[in-house]
C-alpha cells in the first residue's frame, strides 16, 4: 500500500514543546514529572551528590560556604552548619538565608496556617518553612558550631499580584510541600481549602 509522504515537524528544543513556546509547567508534571521524581533519589545517590549534612571534602578547603533557602530543612540543621563550618578556611565566612515567620512571608504562610486546620497531624511539617525564623535560635545554632562573629539580619521584600486568582495560580501547579499538601487536601477533604474562601484567605 503507498503511503503518503508527510511534512517534517519540527518537535522544538529539548522535544519539550513547539519552536518558540514556553513548556507547560502542569502538563509537564502531569505526563512526565510525577513519574521522573521518583527516580532522582537513585540518581543522586548514582552521582554521589553532597548530603548537606556529611560534605565529601576535605576540612578548610573552601573560602564560603553559601545556602540559600535550604537549611530548615535539614534534619539537623545544626549538624550541617558544623560541615559548613568544618570545610571553611580560617576566617572564611557561612551564609544562609532562611524564611521568617509565616506572619511575615505570606506568601507562604497563609497556606500553612489554613492547611493547618484541615491536616492538624500535619502541622509541624506545613511550618517547616519557618523553623528558624527566630534570629535568637539561629545565632545560638551558628554558635553552636563553632561560628564566630555572628550577624543576623531581617530584611524585608515586597511584590504585588494584581488578583487573587494570580496569587493563587503559584499554588495549583507549584512543587514543594505546600502546594503539595494543598493538592491533597483539595481531593481528600469534604471541606476543600480554596480561593473561593475569602475570609479565610487575605493578603
């Protein structure tokens, strides 16, 4: 049977989407994120990645040592500032930026609080963004470790959404465990957390 010469198609970079278009963050979670992430703890561990809390390097070897939104989430982060402290040269410096507390962030925050009142058991682990927003408890850790010459400061950023719905949008498609948790909620829960619950969500 002949059959009829088709076009070429050009699949676009990375065969992710069409020459020129943006990829689809949900869809992409929808047909191939779910199922990739299950994978990455073997690949990691294939790589032989740096756990945070055990540095594959030698001591006094590196000028910084810098994490950025990482180190509430550490098991203990007071282990991994120990390793931050054990690889860093005499008089070098560790920087860390962490989350404040969820009255401050409320970008986050709001999420936590509300998800808290339908996932009560889930609590602590919906605030882990804000574990070390108390300044004094994460001078003492850095002390702890052995860090001279603490500084702590609060600083503040704002951004704007001009709706709700554009406030809320992050959290239908984003990954981590808020919008996770949100998720989960939204199926499991006869009384579903959302954007149609004004009085409950106010930024």
């Amino acid at each position: 049977m002949e059959q009829t010469p088709t076009t070429p198609v050009d699949w676009g970079p990375g065969l992710h989407v069409t020459a020129g278009h943006g990829v689809n963050v949900a869809g992409y979670e929808r047909y191939l994120g779910r199922w990739s992430r299950l994978f990455v703890p073997s690949l990691l561990a294939a790589a032989d990645v740096a756990d945070g809390q055990a540095l594959p390097f030698a001591d006094e070897v590196f000028d910084s040592v810098i994490c950025q939104l990482g180190l509430m989430f550490f098991p203990d982060p007071g282990r991994g500032l120990q390793e931050f402290r054990r690889v860093l040269r005499p008089g070098r410096r560790a920087a860390v930026c962490v989350i404040s507390t969820a009255r401050r962030a409320p970008q986050w925050g709001i999420l936590a609080e509300t998800l808290s009142q339908y996932l009560p058991d889930e609590r602590d682990v919906l605030h882990l963004s804000f574990a070390l927003a108390n300044p004094t408890g994460l001078e003492s850790l850095f002390a702890s470790a052995g860090f001279r010459e603490i500084r702590v400061h609060q600083e503040t950023r704002e951004a704007r959404f001009d709706s709700f719905a554009e406030y809320w949008a992050s959290f239908e498609t984003a990954t981590g465990s808020l919008p996770q948790a949100y998720r989960a909620s939204w199926t499991s829960s006869p009384r579903r957390p959302g954007p149609g619950q004004d009085s409950t969500f106010r930024i």
